[in-house]
C-alpha cells in the first residue's frame, strides 16, 4: 500500500470508527431504557443490565455497518475533493481506480470478522452462516 492509499485508508477508517461509535451509542441509549424498567423490578445489577444492552450491538452492527461505510466513504471522497485533494493526486498521476483503491478495505478489515463473529456473540441462537453457493434455478 502507497503513501496516498494509507493516508485515504486512514481517512475512511477514522470517519467510520467516529460514525459507528456514535450510531451504537444512540442505540445503546435508547435500548436500554427498555431494560431499565426489568432490572430495577427484578432488583438485576448493573452488570446484568451491561450484559443485557450489550446482546443488542452485534445484531445492530450487522444491519448499519453497511450503510454507514457506503455513507462514510461517500462522504471522504467529497471532502477530499473540496478540499482539492483529489485534484491534486489527478494531476500527480494517479488514476480514477488507484484513488478508489482504499475504498473497499473498511468492508473488509471491518465487515468479515463482524458477519464471523455475529453468530458468537448471540447466545441461543443456532450458528447459521450464510449460503453463497449459487443454485440452478
């Protein structure tokens, strides 16, 4: 990896890591006003509420990680390009695709020990993966 793909990859990695931090916060809090109500009426501790908000994050990690990379990524390249970075590395050589290089690289560093840990972190749940082998119709 070049200079200018660490420096982009460094960008999306940043923006995405404030974006999902932030998203499962607002979750967090607001889920775990449902459990407030339980653990006070069954006299539950802290850690059980800890515990009880947390089996909440997996699942939500999996439906808004997505959206939020293709947000994220999206948005770096437009303030690269305001701030005429992206000019910059045009004019220097470098191509449409080599710029785009780093974009998928949050997907995967991020995406595939997320889909592979998902099933772990859901106790009583059965252990599906999902089928990407492609069947005749």
């Amino acid at each position: 990896m070049t200079r200018l793909d660490s420096y982009i990859f460094r960008q999306l990695a940043a923006a995405l890591l404030a974006v999902t931090i932030g998203l499962a916060a607002l979750v967090w809090l607001t889920q775990s006003l449902r459990f407030i109500e339980l653990v006070l009426d069954r006299g539950l501790s802290f850690l059980v509420f800890i515990e009880l908000t947390g089996l909440l994050l997996p699942s939500f990690f999996a439906v808004i990680l997505p959206i939020t990379t293709f947000v994220v990524i999206l948005f770096v390249y437009v303030r690269l390009s305001a701030d005429r970075e992206l000019v910059v590395m045009r004019a220097a050589g470098l191509s449409q695709w080599r710029l785009a290089r780093p974009a998928p690289r949050p997907r995967g560093d991020l995406g595939h020990p997320l889909l592979r840990a998902q099933p772990l972190a859901r106790p009583g749940q059965p252990v599906r993966l999902p089928c990407l082998a492609v069947r005749d119709p």
